[in-house]
C-alpha cells in the first residue's frame, strides 16, 4: 500500500518535471538545479556568477529552504530577480513547487536559472524538477569519502563543483583520490576545483555555463 | 488521502520509538542519536568520545548510512561494538530501524549507545526514534546562518556541539551570535564548542556525558 502511493507521488512529480523542462525548452532558458549540503557555498557560488555574468546573460535565481528568506535577499541585493520558495519543512523541491516558481518568472527575458534547492545530500537527488543540468557542489571540509555515502548525487549530477579549496592546505582531502572515484561512479561528470574566497577556478566554471549557454 | 497515510507514518513511528526508550531505560542504557550535515564531524566525536571513555564506560556504536560500513569500520577499529545500518536510499534513520539494531545489540552489557544517524540537517529532526538525548553537531566552515535555514533541528535538540573550532581563525563565522540565535530558539539547549583535531573542548563534552550517564 505504501510502495503504491510512493510510485504514484514519483510517477506524478516526473510528468511535471517533463512539462517543466518543456517549457524552460520553449523560453531557451538553461536552468541549473544546484545542490550540495547545507553550507557548501551554494549561494556564495552563484552570486559570484551573477557578478561575472550578469552584462551578458540574463540571470534569474529561485531560492528553496525549509524557512527564511535570507539566500533570497542577498541574490536581490545584486540586482537579479530572485523568487523565494519555502518548502515548509519538506527536504527538498519537487517537480511541482519548481513549476510554481516558473510561472512567477519572466522566462522569456531569462537565459540562465538558477534552482538553489535545500540543502541536503539526500532527496534533493530523488526528484527530478525539469532542470537541463544538475550540479552538486563538495566543500573540502566535509571531506573526501561523502561519494560513498550519497552515492545517487554523486553518480547523477552533470558536474561537481569542489568548493572552499582554500581550505585544502589546512584539510586532510585527498583530491586525487576524490576525483578517481566520483569518475569511477560517473563517467561523464565535469569536475571542477573552486575557491569563490580567492576566485580559484572561478574562470572554468563561467566558461562551462557559457557553452552550456550555447548549446540551450 | 496523502496527509492520512503521512500521519499513520509518524503515529506508528513514534509508538515504537515509546517500546525503544522503555527498552533502553529498562537495561539502563543512555541512547544518543547524534545528527549533522554531511561531514561536520559526527564520527570523529564518537571516535575520540571512545577513546576517552572506553576504559570506564561500556560503549557501543550504531552507524546508519544510505550506503557504505566505512564509519562502522573505524568504530570497530577502536575495539568497540558497532553495528552498521544501511538505510537503502532513506534520508534519515526511523524509530523501527532503531528497534531492529537494538534487538542485535547486548543492552545489558552497554552503557552508553550512540546512533550516529545520517548526515542530514532536515528529515532525521522529524523522526523521533527513543534515544533520550537527541544531539546535534555544525560544524564552523557550514557558517552561521544554518538556524535559519534548518530551524526544527536547532530547535529540538538537547546539545549543539560546534564542531571544527579549529577552521574558526579562517572563517568569519560569528560564534557569540550564533550562540544567542541557538539560544534563542530554543533555551535549554547545551553548546560546546569542540575540535577534535586539537583537542580544545572535548573535556566539557566528556564531562557532560558523564553526568548524563549518573543520571540514567
């Protein structure tokens, strides 16, 4: 009886998550479904890439926590439209709040979206919302064997960002090892090393959003 | 029709959490379900917990993972008993995993139980499982704001422990405002500030372990 509902509630949120991606399709916009734990630096990441993009590529952000509207204000202070979701205690975003967040937005004045969802390792991962790519950002103080841990985000992500590597002389990650791994689960995943603190690695990012761009 | 099966969920959940603690409290047990993102320290607490402790203190380790027996490895490793659930692709360990690791374990020959539970700031918050001290670590590089963000777990947990104090010098974590933010969520709760690399703070934690044991 559970499994029933569980597939029906899955089988539901994917239909949506088609329609989303449809409609993102249609508008020519790339949107990026972002993900991490709490802390990694999902919203230092793209308010770094709203700085370095924002004089060519229109940019929208959709902000997902449990409550507040901080990640939300801070994306609005760099003058990009920002729509706030607050899933109300659910750990992740589904198909269906991500669609109502689209119909609030311009989409035909966006190139590139933002999806920051609430951090977590876990059911983020589970649910598609219609995003072209998914990304995951790894923040070296949480260490190199998380791959093993949450493996479905690991092995389903388009690209991992490897944030806070400033932290890497005074850490015990072993980089080489972390990337032979996740390239063990995930064949095709982009890897990227990134210090937003001291603009590390900024630049390879930017150019990956700009072909992603491209190809949309 | 959802809310109704949701709601038989946590009912059910929380009556077997009941038969756990009665469990627990019969064999005089002190059951600590210790929660935390990804990678802000949990396992290394338990480790150095164990060193500490061992000689004086029966202690055993329940590890729950969506995958991998790494962390009950290095528990076993120590020479203390660990039993290692893998919740499957579940975010957080409920009441009837709990019970079911309990039933393995020799609870009269344990003091002290750990439930190290996945690394998750959301959903293992909304399940009760019959531990009688729910604990939670941040660690200092996930920032200050995660009060705001995941505020059910800051809100219900017994003990903070700040983990990574050592990362505090090239952070800019405010540690006197995230103190009173915690406080003023929720004003019973107990700080510690630890790092387990140095050492700093770990007596307090021990001390307030061992109080709590004398008073199980």
């Amino acid at each position: 009886m559970k499994v029933t509902v569980l597939q029906d509630i899955m089988s539901a949120n994917d239909k949506i998550a088609d329609k989303n991606k449809d409609l993102l399709d249609k508008n020519n916009v790339l949107a990026i479904n972002v993900m991490s734990s709490p802390g990694a630096g999902k919203t230092s990441l793209i308010l770094e890439t709203i700085k370095r993009l924002k004089e060519k590529v229109r940019i929208s952000v959709i902000e997902a926590d449990i409550a507040s509207t901080m990640d939300a204000d801070k994306i609005i202070k760099e003058g990009v439209a920002a729509i706030q979701i607050n899933t109300g205690g659910q750990c992740h975003t589904d198909a269906n709040m991500f669609s109502a967040a689209l119909e609030k937005l311009p989409l035909a004045d966006i190139d590139l979206l933002f999806l920051e969802n609430v951090g977590n390792l876990v059911c983020p991962a589970e649910f598609r919302i219609g995003t072209q790519k998914n990304i995951m950002l790894l923040s070296i103080p949480e260490g190199d064997d998380k791959p093993f841990k949450y493996p479905l985000m690991f092995s389903t992500v388009d690209a991992v960002v490897i944030s806070k590597m400033d932290y890497l002389p005074v850490s015990d990650f072993n980089l080489g090892q972390f990337e032979r791994v996740i390239k063990g689960m995930n064949q095709s995943v982009r890897i990227f090393c990134i210090s937003v603190k001291n603009g590390d690695g900024v630049a390879d990012w930017i150019k990956w959003l700009e072909t992603q761009l491209k190809e949309c």
